[in-house]
C-alpha cells in the first residue's frame, strides 16, 4: 500500500556521543523523534528529562542577528529576485568555517544596526525641522528680526494669529476703541489670519481683552534670531544636508549587499545546529546515557543501524511495530507521476495511517477530469509547453513543481479531450472531432458525463468496502457497500430496456438487503427497519452526486463557446492589414485569457468533485504527516 | 396577449434580446458585486501580509465565473438569432423561448454570484489566519457555484432545444 509501514525506534547512548550522533541521524533524515516526557511518568524515576536550552538560546541569539541583518540589507538590494531561486550549492567541508566566523558576522550585525539606528536619527530630526518650518511659513512675510519681538520702554509686540472670519471684527473694535495700537496682517493660511500687534503699554488690558475676544493663539519664537525667511533657509538647508548624510548612509549599506550571501548561508547552518540541539528536549536521561524514541520507515532501520555503527559501538536501540493506541505518522510511497497529486490529497486532509492512501486513484481520475474541463487542443499544448519549459529550465521545489508537473499532466489531457471533442483554439482551426461535437449533440455529451461520474463515484464505494475488509469488517462491506452497490446498478439497469428484466432483480435484493441490514446496530426490530428504509433515500443523495458531474459538461461548454466570442470578436477586427495585425494580437491575448481562466475553473471544479463526491464516499483525512529529525535549509542545498 | 403581439408587430426578436440582455447582464450584474464583495475582504488580507495576493486573487477571481457564464448564453441567444449575419425571423413564440431561456443563467447567475462572492470573502479569513488551509478555502465559494453551473446547462439545454 501506499502508505509507508513505520517502526518504533528506541535508543540508547552515551551523553558524550550525542552530539556526533545527532549530527548523523540529522543528516540520516528519516527518524521523527517523539516527546518522552509523558513516558517517564510511568515509573521511572531515575531517567530525567534532557534539554540544551544553554545552547538553543545562543543559537537563537545569534539567529536573530542574522535574520536582522538579512532584512536590513534586503531593503537595499536591488538585484531583482528570480522568479524560481536557486539554492545555494556549499561544500560542507566549509561548513565550519563560516559558523566560526563569528567576527564577519558581529561586524556585519554592528554595521547595519549603527546604519539603521542613525536612519532613525535623521528621520526624527528630519521630522522636528519640517516642523518648525511649517510654524515659520505663515511668517514669511514678515520683515522684522525674530529676536526684536518683544516689549520695549513703552511699548509691546505680539506675534499670533485668529481664525479669518473674526479679522474684520478685530480690526473694527481696535479702531473703534482708538487705542494705541497698529495691527499688521502679516499672512494668512488655511481658516487663519497671523498678525503683528504693536501697542503702547498704557493700553494692553483693552488690546488683551478684544485679541481674548477674537480668539486670538499667541505665538512666540524666542529662540530664533533674524527673520523667519533667514531661518527657514536655514532650516532647509539643514535638511539638504541631512539629506546629503542619508546618500552616504545608503551607500554605506549598499557596500553590505554582497555579505547577503554570506549571511544566508550562515542562517542556514545556524539553524541546522539550532534544531539539533532543540531536539533535544525530547530526550531523557540520566548521568552518563540519553534515550530518544521515534518513527521511521521499516525499510530504514538497517540504515539507521549503519549509521550509528559508523560512529560508535556503545549504544542499543529496538525496533517495534506501532501499537493500538500510537498515532503513527504518515508517510506516502506513490510512484512518481502520482507524487505532485498528493498535494491535492494534502490539502483536503492528510490520509489516515489507518485508512488508505486515496491519491493512486484519485490522480487518474484528476487528469480526465481536468481536461474535460478544458477541453481544447491547442489550450492543452499551450499548457503543455509552457509548464514543461519551466521545469526544465527553473527546476522549481516543492509546492510549486507539484503544479507545475499537475498543469502538466493537465495539458495533456486537455489536448486528448479537445481532439476528441473537436476543440482546436474554440472554432479558428476547424478539425473533425474524433467523436462528437458537444455542441451539435448535447444530451450525448451529459450522459458522458454523467457515466464518468458513476465511474468515480462507484471506485469510491469500492474503495470503502476494501477500507472494511481490511479492517476485518468483511461483513460490514457486503451489507453497506455490496447490496447498495447492487441497489443503485439494478436501478441504472432499469432505464436499459435489454437489461431492464435483471435490473429489476438487483434493484430489489439491493433494496431489501439495505432496509434489513443497513441498521444492524439497531436492537429494536421496528426501529431497525424504519432506519432500513430510511437508507433508501440516500438514492437520491447518489442522483444528487451523480448530477454534479454535468460540470464536466458545463465547463467544457464555457472555454468553447468563450473561445468562440473571441474568434467572431477577432474576425470583426480583420479588415485591413492594420485590423489582421490587432485581430491577432487581440486573439493571442484573448485565447491565453480563456486558457487561465478555463485552467483556474478546472482546477477548483476538479478539487471539488474529489473532496465532496469522491472522498465523501471513503476518505478518511486527519493524519499526521511524517515530520522527520533533517536538515532543513530556506537558502542553501540540502 | 394578442394585443401585445399586434403591438410587438408580431416579432419575437426583442423578446430574444431581452432573453440574452436577461443572461448577460443579471448575471454580470451578480458577478461584479461577488467579486466587489471578496475583494474587499481580500485588500483586508494584503495590507496585513502582501505575500499573500496571489492566493487572494485566486478567490477574488471565483464569483467571476457567473458573468461569463451569462454572456455565454447571451452569446448563444445572438447567434441563433443571427445577429451576426443575416437576422432570421423570429415569431413570438419562438422568441419568448429564447427569452426564457436566458432567465435561468441571468437570475441563478445574480443571486449566487453575491453568494460565493460573501463566501470568497469569508475564506479570505482563513488565508489570513491559516494560509496553509488554502485548498478549503478555495471549496466553499466553489460549493455554491454548482448551482450557477447548473443554471448554465439548464439555460444551454433550453436553448439547444429551440428549433428556428
């Protein structure tokens, strides 16, 4: 079967080993350790639980410089990322190497931390400049010394502004009153009117009280001499020169940009080391000796006896098959062309270790149904060709290269069902359909589908009833999927004239098979027959599910006829040689539209009709998937 | 009704233009406000983690279907009609066939497309929250467009079985 059989590995060494040992069974990459703690509670009292925090907390400290630096000087890197990485290939005999290069890595870390925190520096005195400029600006104007402001002997001057709409009533009042006072409109900005008030002391209860009235915000600039235009210069070109230390700083830290790579690869390595030593805490121990337990693949563990033998002799380990109550994790074996489908499995719910793996057969059926969605030879050489090319150029990694290889397989299909239905760019290219024409014979083309999706729906019982005999649930199989399957088939049957006389038969042992024993649970004889007949109308469940498959039609039905409004669209452009030039620019753009739009379509409506009417039928998700002790690299080759 | 034939002039081809402006623009119509609705949701996402646009897209891009699916018809109905060559004669009759055959795409069209779009944005949610959770994400907006699937076919079927 297709999922891997696991072992229970059991391990014991010497604490002065662990480190090498780890070193291998990391770099060994097939054993998923297991917490122990829980285990110890069961009376041994002498093992005590491991850990390395001293270390994991190191690592963790320095990981965290790494990852600094490598954000900070990404924000200066121009080199535009490829659109597929390609990991870095390093010799591990320099492994080491980099890791001790500790000085590189704490003066990378001091160069961007003082560049960063001299960045924010200029940023705030930035900020405080702008301010005080934008006080200054509504006092352009103003053609007095700021330093000059102020009281004399016998008089007093006032800088401060009101809203606009109590100007003339302030002006009105200060004349009215025939105070000794001059008021200077100096600027205006926004809803307020700044002014300069000069005024004999004699009389500054009067002026105080009507500036009161007219709401009047005083405004000082005590620190500043010479006029605000003199220190607005000032100020900016302040600025300017602030700007001036930026330019430097960017460049400073653009001269970092090479050590990326550098730092990547120590980000790499420190968090190789970084795991092994957290692993740890899964351990227990005593003085001298540790312990570790885990999963692995059956046919690993004499490797994994190899690897330890490489290193030491002083060690035991045992290997058991996994009990009643242990959740095993899950690890598929697929044969390649299936592999990319896990994925779709994957993300409906990993199998169960103790269901079955449903991707052999679902992948199949994923690939017919895909491009019957489509449905149009040249979308399907088109897809074809274009995802071929990047897995053989960009070798993308996982989840993308499983797409890749999905829109792959997809493109194939779709250029068999476009042959055979006679799609070739919509209606431009008219080639004979192999067999028929959707458009011309529909009802034909639903039954089609309707008979794919008996097809699917029929492995997933099938399916289920092998789930049952595996479990030792023979019976179980006969009465729920056997008589059901007998039930459903006698009643296609009966819509076959030639077969309608046998149908009839099947139909009613199905039947009555299903009201008597579908309940078996049930004590109570009554009860047991009215939950009997109950089941019956999971008939029209099965109709329900079988209808469902009409998208394969509708679908089918929508790239086509799409295609063809772009054709006619296209042929009303072709006039002159002009319009032939934009009809088939037009027309290229437009069938690459309908293609995404079909693959994205196919692609949802494909996942659909595996989860709902297919997994429904058997499926058992929610396993663990398999999570080894490896090396784990984001940057480097593993 | 005969009234309204004599009134008509005895043409079902406006009837036949109502049918496909009924498919192409309802369901339009549907599609605009689901794909309004979940991008929305999914602008929501992106201002958190732009990383994550391209999935949001993905959903975004679902309750886009139904509009298609309605010029398809539309399409279907103009074709039959001729509007493209030599416009055939329509009668009545034949004409509010054609008409009703647009009704299915254009009203299913509508009311699911605001449907799936309010699920798109709902799953956008668990882009944010649990990005590895995509492929579910993607399920329940497409749950609803089988109905709108289904009003596709119905409408085609209706069609097809239109003799002029």
């Amino acid at each position: 079967m297709a999922i891997v059989k696991m072992k229970k590995a059991t391990m014991i060494a010497l604490q002065s080993e662990k480190n090498e040992i780890l070193s291998s069974l990391q770099k060994f990459g097939y054993l998923q350790i297991v917490n122990l703690e829980e285990q110890m509670e069961q009376g041994f009292e002498e093992l005590q639980p491991d850990s390395d925090n001293e270390a994991v907390g190191r690592l963790e400290a320095k990981l965290s410089q790494v990852k600094y630096s490598l954000d900070f000087l990404g924000k200066f890197n121009k080199a535009k990322k490829p659109l597929f990485a390609q990991k870095i290939q390093v010799d591990e005999s320099k492994h080491k190497e980099y890791l001790e290069n500790e000085e590189k890595l704490n003066e990378i870390y001091e160069d961007c931390r003082s560049i960063d925190s001299k960045f924010t520096e200029i940023k705030s005195s930035e900020t405080k400049l702008n301010n005080i400029i934008s006080q200054l600006n509504p006092w352009l104007s103003l053609n007095e010394n700021l330093e000059d402001i102020g009281a004399t002997k016998n008089t007093n001057t006032i800088l401060g502004f009101i809203a606009g709409k109590y100007e003339e009533e302030l002006i009105a009042a200060v004349n009215a009153e025939d105070l000794h006072a001059y008021l200077v409109k100096v600027g205006a900005e926004k809803e307020n009117s700044f002014f300069m008030v000069t005024y004999h002391k004699t009389c500054e209860e009067k002026i105080a009280q009507l500036l009161k009235q007219a709401g009047w915000t005083k405004v000082t600039f005590s620190e500043y001499s010479g006029t605000p235009k003199d220190n607005v210069e000032r100020l900016k070109s302040e600025i300017n020169e602030l700007e001036n230390i930026k330019k430097e700083l960017v460049k400073k830290a653009e001269a970092l940009v090479p050590e990326i790579g550098f730092l990547e690869i120590l980000y790499d390595l420190i968090s190789i080391e970084k795991d092994r030593r957290t692993v740890v805490k899964d351990f227990v121990k005593t003085d001298k000796t540790f312990m570790l337990q885990g999963w692995l693949p059956e046919k690993f563990t004499g490797n994994m006896t190899k690897v330890l033998d490489g290193i030491t002799d002083k060690y035991t380990t045992s290997f058991e098959d996994p009990g009643e109550e242990d959740e095993m994790p899950v690890l598929l074996d697929n044969p390649k062309p299936v592999k990319p489908y896990e994925m779709i499995t994957d993300l409906y719910s990993v199998p169960n270790a103790k269901g079955i793996d449903p991707n052999i057969f679902m992948a199949p059926f994923f690939v017919v149904f895909f491009g019957m969605m489509v449905t149009d030879a040249v979308y399907g050489i088109f897809m074809s060709a274009v995802t071929g090319y990047v897995l053989y150029k960009y070798k993308p990694q996982g989840g993308m290269k499983n797409m890749m290889w999905i829109m792959f397989f997809g493109g194939i299909s779709t250029f068999f069902w476009g042959g055979i239905f006679g799609g070739w760019l919509g209606d431009l290219i008219k080639i004979k359909p192999w067999w028929f024409n959707p458009l011309d014979e529909p009802l034909r083309m639903l039954i089609f589908c309707l008979i794919l999706g008996v097809v699917h729906l029929y492995t997933g019982y099938i399916l289920q009833a092998y789930q049952s005999i595996k479990a030792g649930n023979f019976m179980d199989a006969i009465y729920d999927q056997v008589l059901w399957l007998m039930l459903l088939t006698g009643l296609i049957f009966l819509a076959l004239p030639p077969l309608a006389v046998v149908g009839k038969y099947m139909a009613i042992i199905g039947a009555a098979g299903t009201v008597i024993f579908s309940a078996r649970s049930e004590k109570n004889i009554f009860k047991r027959l009215i939950s009997g007949v109950l089941a019956l109308y999971n008939v029209s469940g099965f109709l329900g599910d079988v209808l469902s498959y009409s998208r394969l039609f509708a679908l089918c039905l929508a790239t086509g006829v799409i295609a063809q409004v772009f054709n006619a669209m296209g042929v009303m452009m072709g006039g002159s040689i002009i319009g032939k030039i934009i009809m088939v620019a037009f027309l290229a753009f437009a069938h690459v539209f309908n293609t995404a739009l079909g693959v994205l379509g196919a692609y949802v409506h494909t996942s659909r009709l595996q989860y709902v009417e297919f997994f429904g039928k058997f499926y058992e998700g929610e396993g663990k998937p398999f999570n080894p002790f490896r090396i784990k690299t984001k940057y480097i080759q593993e | 009704m005969n009234n309204l034939v004599e009134f008509m002039g005895n043409s079902g081809l406006w009837m036949a233009f109502l049918g496909s402006a009924i498919a192409a623009g309802l369901a339009g119509c549907g599609s605009a406000i689901g794909v309004g609705i979940a991008g929305q949701a999914a602008a929501g996402v992106v201002t958190e983690d732009p990383g994550k646009f391209g999935k949001t897209l993905l959903l975004q891009a679902l309750p886009g279907t139904q509009g298609i699916y309605g010029l398809l018809i539309g399409f279907l109905i103009w074709s039959k009609i001729g509007v493209f060559g030599t416009i055939l004669p329509v009668t009545t009759e034949q004409g509010l066939m054609l008409m009703l055959s647009g009704v299915p795409i254009g009203i299913v069209g509508l009311i699911s497309a605001i449907y799936q779009g309010k699920a798109s944005a709902a799953s956008c949610g668990i882009i944010a929250k649990r990005p590895e959770e995509f492929g579910k994400g993607m399920i329940y907006p497409a749950m609803v467009e089988t109905y709108a699937v289904l009003a596709l076919l119905a409408s085609f079927l209706m069609l097809n079985g239109i003799k002029l």
